[in-house]
C-alpha cells in the first residue's frame, strides 16, 4: 500500500492560460505573465507551463514556443514548459527544431508536453495545417517521430538542427484514457487535465499506472494532476473572482470565446439552469477549489489522497492580476 503523501512535500507548478480580459490586450496579459512567472520563481513553483488555444479572443498563448522563450528569458530557474503543444498542428521536425532552441539557449529548463487535440475548431484546424487529412490516430506516430529528432540517427537524411542530442522531457498530455495508455506504452510522464475532465481522472491514472512499461528516461510512472485554484483572502471574494472562470465555461458551451469577463455578484443570473449543471459537472469542487487558505489546504490535500499523484499543476483564471497573483501566493505559503 502505498504511502498517502502531503501536497507540501510534492510539486506544485502552474499552467498559465495567459488570460486577456475583455478590457485588456495580448500585450498587457503577456506583461502580467511574465510578472506571475517571476513571483511564481521566487515563490518555490516547480513548472511554468502555457497552452496552445487558436482563435480564442481570451488567451495569448498560441505561438507558445515564442511566448516560452519570452518567459524562460524573464527568469532564472524555473522550468518552462508546454502544456501542451498540439502536436497535430505542426510538423513535428518545426517542433523539435523550436525546442531545440529553447533547449539551448535555457538548458536544462525546457519541458515539451504534448496534447493531440487540436485546441480550436475546425475552420482553425485547417489554417493551421492547410489540410484536414491528418487524424488524432496519427498521434502516436507524431510523438515517435519527433522523438526520433531529437534521439538522432546517423543515417537519417533529415536531422533537427538544433534539437537532435538533447534531453527535453517529453510529456503527453490528455483527458481521457489514450494518452494515459499512450503514455504508458511509451514510458513517459503522464499530465491528466483532471481541472476540466475531472471524472475521467481516476480511471485515466489507474490505465496509465497499470500499463506503464519503463524508458531510458524514466524507470516508473510519473503522474501530474491539473486543478484550478482562486484562492482570496475571504470566501466571499474568491467565488466572486471564480465567477470569471464559470463564464468563460459558458462562453465556450455557446460557442461564444470570448475575452475572460469580470466577475458578478451572482452567476445565476447570466446561465440557465441546464447551464448551471453543466458547469458543475465541468468544474467539479474536488478540482476546483475556491476558497481562503484553510479552504484549498484541505481540499488539495484530499485530491491528492485521492489522485496519489506525483505533482500538481495549477490554473487559475482570475480577472484581476493582483488577485491572480494573490490566489498563487495563498498556495505558495501553503508549501512552507
């Protein structure tokens, strides 16, 4: 049986949807993560890692091995990393060349997490990769390709200059059970989306555990969880603040992206109740945690007995920056 751990004693790291409100811009939501990526440095955060969403008028981060670079150049040790690049998207030669350079120039900093979705819609999907032939059932042999650029082959005839020799960590992410299989069969750490995928988590972890055949990287599995956290110092303020959040799920059900919107005093008034169940499935209160300091303690504590995971990322989709970074702090003195 194994050991019940305490998220003080495991990393907690952040993944960064680099907000843009309805009365920001990309500029002033790109300066506002490189000041959370600097708190979240000294702080004792483990992981920075940003998103690739496309055609989304509320995030920032599409060309995010620019964005990486950007904030790997604006720190000194954090790891900065994707979470994820879709790999679908690209070609995955232009991938490994891209973190190739990120790798050098900030060695030893660079995490490359994979998704195979591909993080818009399909008008998108198409200006992106000029064709809709490509299928998520590639994915695999996306992942097995870029891993071969980087491992190298002498007799290769097309080599990732820079990229081939490095040690990236590769990571796949996911929200259901293929990457968590995938994942396994291939030997590497496993991220599960559990902040938007929350009943899935269990049952995903269990497959990716079970099935997990060890690498030359990495001799047992290695699983992270995701979870949103506002945290405020009253419970009044962190639901106002998570009122942002629940919006934007909504925008996203009508088909509506929009820019993150400012907080109201009461949800119920801008969602139906079908719409009101739908988020309280999606943004389940075990991965969802809104609250004061004693609040998300405990139920961090209870979603990682439950998970056993090996490391915790954190979203949080706050209107305001200074209580996004208020919301962080909370959780940084809690690892104290």
């Amino acid at each position: 049986m194994s050991k019940v751990k305490c998220f003080k004693n495991i990393p907690l790291s952040i993944l960064d949807l680099a907000p843009i409100t309805e009365e920001g811009t990309a500029r002033e939501s790109i300066k506002n993560s490189v000041e959370l990526a600097k708190r979240a440095e000294k702080w004792g955060f483990h992981r920075y890692w940003l998103a690739e969403h496309h055609n989304m008028p509320g995030i920032a981060s599409s060309a995010t091995s620019v964005l990486m670079g950007h904030i790997a150049g604006a720190t000194e040790s954090i790891r900065v990393g994707s979470g994820g690049v879709m790999l679908p998207n690209h070609a995955p030669l232009v991938i490994a060349e891209q973190f190739g350079t990120l790798e050098s120039i900030y060695p030893g900093r660079i995490d490359l997490g994979l998704g195979r979705a591909p993080g818009t819609d399909q008008a998108t999907s198409y200006a992106l990769r000029r064709t809709l032939n490509s299928s998520p059932e590639e994915f695999p042999q996306q992942v097995a390709e870029l891993q071969h650029y980087f491992k190298g082959t002498p007799t290769a005839r097309v080599k990732a200059y820079p990229g081939q020799g490095l040690n990236i960590p590769i990571w796949l992410l996911g929200s259901s059970g293929f990457s968590a299989r995938l994942s396994a069969q291939m030997g590497l750490p496993f991220s599960f989306a559990s902040h938007f995928s929350p009943d899935y988590t269990l049952p995903a972890l269990k497959i990716y555990r079970e099935n997990f055949k060890p690498s030359d990287e990495w001799k047992e599995p290695y699983a992270m969880v995701g979870v949103n956290v506002i945290a405020a110092d009253t419970e009044e303020r962190a639901k106002w603040l998570a009122t942002s959040q629940q919006q934007q799920f909504l925008s996203l059900g009508r088909g509506e992206a929009t820019p993150l919107k400012a907080p109201v005093e009461d949800i119920h008034a801008v969602a139906s109740s079908y719409e009101q169940a739908a988020l309280q499935k999606s943004l389940d209160p075990r991965t969802t945690i809104v609250g004061t300091k004693e609040t998300v303690q405990k139920k961090l504590q209870n979603f990682l007995e439950e998970t056993n995971a090996d490391e915790i990322i954190i979203n949080s989709q706050i209107y305001y920056q200074e209580d996004r970074l208020r919301s962080y702090e909370i959780v940084a003195e809690l690892m104290e």
